[in-house]
C-alpha cells in the first residue's frame, strides 16, 4: 500500500507549516503537489510562501516539487494515481521543454493541473518562448512576447461571464456588481495584472468561466476549465499568488477552491468548526453617542441572548481630542454600559483610548509601532479591568491600520484576532503585506463589503434601500453555510436607525440559522481558537486498491476538526456519525482526543 502523506512541523525560526516531502516519493504519497523552479525563488519567495499558507489554512494536502522532479517519473503512472499539480506565478515561469509532452501524458491518464498566470512562459535560460509550456493543454497561450513585447502584460478587470460560472468560483455576492466584475472595498473594480493571452482554436466558449478586460477594452480569457484526456486543466490569468502576498487572499482561495474541491475534489481538513459555516458579528462602540443607543438596541434586539457578537469598544474619555469629553469612559460613566453588553458577547479593543484621534495619529504616520502598542494596551488594560479576562480582539478604527506596524504592536499586546480592511470578503487568515507574512500568531478577519460599502452608513450615502442591504446580508448567510466557511460583517449600533427592519431581520435570520444548527454566530475568538488548533493538525492519507486510511493526530487535540472524503468513492464509515454535505463529499468528524485512525471502503 502506497501513501499520500504531509507532515506539519512547527519550527521557532520559520512560519509554522513548513512542507516537507520524501525523495523516495512514489507517486502517491501527496494528492497535490506545488511546482516551482529553485532559481526563481530568489525574486518571488514570498509568491511561493503565499501559496503554502493558503494550502495550509485551506486544509490541503501538498508537497513543493521541482520540474526535475517530475521529468524523473512516470506521467502516466502518476496520471493514473490521479495527482494535481499546480504551477503557480512568479516561480514557475521557466519550466523544462520536456515537460510539455510530459504534461500531456500525465493528463492524458488522468492527472490534473493548474496554471496561473506566467508559469510555464519562459524556457529554461529565462527567455520568453512563442507559446507556453502548457498552451496546448490549456486552450490558451499565455505568452504573445514577440507580438506586444514589453506589452505582453498590462492591468484590467476580472469578469465572470454569468452566474452559473460565478458559483464555480466562490466569490462573495458583495464582491461583485451587477455586470459581474470583481469588486472591492472603497476600490470598486479591482484592477489585477494580466497576461495578454490568445485562445486556440480548440478552447470552446462553455470553457471560459470568466474574462479579463484590459484597460484598453481587449478580452482576454481569464479563468479556464477543461477537460484534456482523463485529466482536467485550470488556467488562471490573475497571478493568485503575487496577490494574496499583496494581501489579497480572496482571489487565490476562491480558484483553488473551485479546482481543488468542486472540479478535482480531493480530500481535504475542513477549515471550519464541525464543518459548517460561521458569522462573525462585530459592533463597534466608538463614543458617547453609544451611551443612548446600546439601551435601544437591547430594547429593539438588535443585542440578544443566544447570538454571540464581538463588541470592541474604545475605551477613552475623549473621541477627538483630550478633554473633549467626547469618549465612551469604559471605566468611568460608560462603565455600567459595558457591563451591560458583557452579555452579548466578547469585548475586544476598538483602537486605542480616543476613536478619531488614534485613527489620525496612525494615518498621518505620527504613531509608529511603539506608539500604538502603547495605546492598544491602555485601550485593553481599562476594557480588562471591567470584564476580569484578557481582551484578545481588535479592530482598528475608521479602518486605519497601518501594516505592519500595528498588527506586530497587536501582537506584543496579546491580541490574537482583528477586524481588517485587506484581503476584503476572505475569510479569516495570516495575512500578507508587500510581499512577507505580517504574524503567524495573530489571525485577520477581513470586512465583508457591499461594493465599495461596507458599513451600514457608506451603503446609506449610496443610496442602497432596505431590501439591498438585507439582500447583501442574506447572501452572506447562505454564502458562509454553502462554503463552510467563517466571514465577519462589521457595523456602529447608531447606524441601525439607518436600515433598521433590514438588522432586523438579519438578526432574527441569523437567530433561525444558529438554532437550526446550519451556522455557528460566535466571536472572533472562538474562531481564531478553532484555525490556531487546526493548523498544528499531522495527517496522512492512504490509498490502497479497495480502501482509504486516514490517520490524524494533534497535540491539542481534534476536537471538531472534520475531513472531507469524496462521496461517491468511499462509503460511509459505520462506526461514526457523519454526513452527506449534498456537494459531493461526507464529512466525517475525528475523535476528541490526540491522534485517530478512519479507514473507508471504496465503492
């Protein structure tokens, strides 16, 4: 019997996660492999870091493996083993000629590939070719050099060509306008790098899912997904990589979550408690004015028992300036108030002591680290010395945190989860910065927006009604519970005035859900708690002729920690409770304890 095996070693001098695979590999030890060249690491590192840490919070078994690699192994051996592999940008873009053919035989039996953006464009001394390595499997080359030159690359806009493609690629409704194109936080449509590509004569047009539109208003195909041979191909032309270190982490989750788990589907840990959807709810409380309406929103409901929200509030006596008297006075006159949302939730820290004035100290680059470290715990000490727990949440206020200053003061404060306007409609994740990891410790939690809204008041200046916003606020719901994902939706409790029947009945939607047990409405902290334990989970698959092993272990335990097993290739297990997600897997929950064992029959 032959393994697919990853192995998960947490080291004090590198980012938690680092792979490692065997050169004894015999084809089936790792469903997924990460191609890249070893000579292009120097110039994109960080491209291929970001696409370790997706995998990693994802739930992906993987491995990294050079071209050689694979030219030293039977295609049609591991095509048959029904291996992916991704060739990702920046690190892949000079390949062996031989792995054209290679490619072909691989898929041809079975295999599977992703190609983003410029892998595969150069040949091996790092010149650019006249077609792609990979052109031919993918329908699309995706280097035209001798035809633009220094213009084989530009900016546009990503735009799903219908709703069905859209739902293959799980971007958020929010994320999105009416015509499709991707949208972002206060950005409207986002402008991504493209290659200038030319579809082959044999690439149909079921096949391209979405486009990339230049600025100069050229079409080129911007997410592909086919069939060649046994095998299937996905061609993003979006580098996922250069972007999620960039922090934008939604563009490489959503297409290796199509391809991975929708087209491949492979096995995969299920990055979310007893694998089901998650709402974060995070209230902000900024000032005095919060003094008349937290008694409002109990009388109205909009804070209810049963649903757990994250309330983070800035604690100081002053809003502007000190002096003003402006503030909430968390340990003063606001004092009984805070005692009085204690029963809602969580308490986290909204900035630091004065709402508008920290949030103009960061943004005219007056507070550094040091100083924001300073008034973060300032801010936590007088939040602690009403609640009598640590506070361990955050959210910057008007948005503004400076990266990576503030998450690494954040850090040093013991923070461990934050509300963050980067990597908008992601889930939570360890974000990226200009191309490095900010903290392997300290989680974000990305905003949801509505276009370029994403509070109740930004979508009020835009004119959006009642029904828009509980359309948008519904969607997110159906989103996080179909995906099984967790996603944080922010909002002030004065602004509730503004679409008050739209909170409403989100809340009471949000009440329905929980208590179906469809959806978890928790704080940040359980969460961070919950992906914290998961990403120090060992696990090994075994692939035998008639049978599936699948053994886990973690120091923490695996306490609703799920794996997900294609269902129509094994069946279910007898001895435990599981069930038909109705997506095409059987979510099988591990044991409370350290280590586990599952075995599955083949159907």
């Amino acid at each position: 019997m032959t393994r697919w095996k990853i192995v998960f070693l947490a080291a004090a001098a590198a980012v938690f996660g680092a792979i490692f695979y065997s050169e004894n590999f015999r084809g089936r030890e790792y469903p997924v492999l990460l191609v890249y060249n070893p000579s292009e690491v120097k110039d994109y590192g960080h491209v291929l870091s970001a696409y370790e840490h997706v995998l990693q919070e994802m739930g992906v078994p993987f491995a990294k493996v050079k071209p050689s690699f694979l030219l030293s192994r039977d295609p049609h051996k591991l095509g048959r083993h029904g291996l992916t592999l991704i060739f990702p940008d920046g690190c892949a873009q000079s390949v062996p000629d031989g792995l054209r053919t290679w490619t072909e035989f691989f898929l041809n039996d079975g295999g599977s590939i992703a190609v983003v953006y410029d892998a595969g464009v150069k040949d091996p001394k790092g010149k650019f070719r006249k077609s792609g390595v990979f052109s031919e499997v993918m329908g699309v080359n995706n280097i035209l050099y001798e035809e633009n030159l220094e213009n084989s690359y530009t900016y546009g806009h990503l735009k799903f060509r219908n709703p069905g493609a859209l739902r293959t690629f799980p971007f958020p409704f929010g994320k999105t306008d009416k015509e499709l194109f991707v949208t972002g936080y206060a950005y409207g449509r986002l402008s991504y790098p493209l290659a200038r590509s030319k579809a082959l004569p044999d690439l149909s047009a079921s096949e391209i899912y979405a486009d990339m539109v230049a600025g100069d208003g050229k079409v080129y195909p911007g997410a592909v997904i086919r069939r060649y041979g046994k095998g299937k191909v996905m061609f993003a032309n979006l580098p996922l990589g250069r972007l999620k270190s960039f922090s934008d982490d939604l563009p490489a989750k959503a297409f290796l979550q199509a391809f991975l788990y929708k087209v491949v589907r492979i096995p995969h840990l299920v990055n979310s408690p007893k694998a089901k959807g998650g709402i974060v709810f995070n209230w902000h409380i900024d000032s005095s004015v919060e003094w008349r309406t937290i008694p409002l929103a109990i009388k109205n409901r909009y804070l209810r028992p049963g649903i757990r929200y994250s309330i983070h509030v800035t604690a100081g006596e002053f809003r502007d300036k000190p002096g003003d008297g402006l503030g909430f006075d968390a340990c003063g006159k606001g004092r009984p108030l805070l005692q009085e949302l204690m029963k809602y939730g969580l308490i986290g820290s909204h900035g630091g002591w004065g709402h508008n004035w920290f949030a103009e100290k960061q943004a005219t680059g007056e507070f550094k680290e040091l100083q924001i470290l300073a008034q973060v715990k300032r801010n936590s000490r007088c939040l602690s010395s009403v609640t009598g727990y640590p506070i361990t949440e955050y959210s910057a206020p008007d948005g503004v945190h400076p990266q990576p200053d503030a998450t690494r003061a954040l850090e040093k404060a013991g923070i461990l989860s934050y509300y963050y306007t980067g990597d908008t409609g992601s889930g939570p994740n360890r974000t990226f910065i200009s191309g490095g990891l900010v903290s392997d410790t300290v989680f974000a939690f990305p905003v949801m927006p509505y276009g370029k809204s994403a509070s109740l008041y930004e979508m009020k200046m835009e004119g959006r009604s009642e029904e828009d916003v509980f359309a948008w606020l519904k969607s997110i719901v159906a989103y996080a519970r179909e995906n099984r994902s967790v996603r944080l939706i922010y909002s002030h409790l004065y602004d509730t005035e503004r679409y008050p029947a739209a909170m409403k009945r989100f809340i009471d939607l949000l009440e329905r859900e929980q208590k179906a047990g469809r959806l978890a409405v928790e704080p940040m902290s359980y969460f961070t708690a919950f992906y914290a334990r998961f990403l120090k989970t060992s696990y090994s698959f075994s692939f035998g002729s008639t049978r599936l092993s699948m053994e886990f272990s973690n120091p923490e335990g695996l306490t609703d920690i799920y794996v997900a097993v294609p269902s129509d290739r094994y069946r279910k297990p007898g001895n435990r409770e599981s069930f038909d997600g109705g997506d095409g897997y059987v979510y099988i929950p591990l044991e409370k304890k350290n280590e586990d064992l599952i075995v599955l029959e083949s159907d």
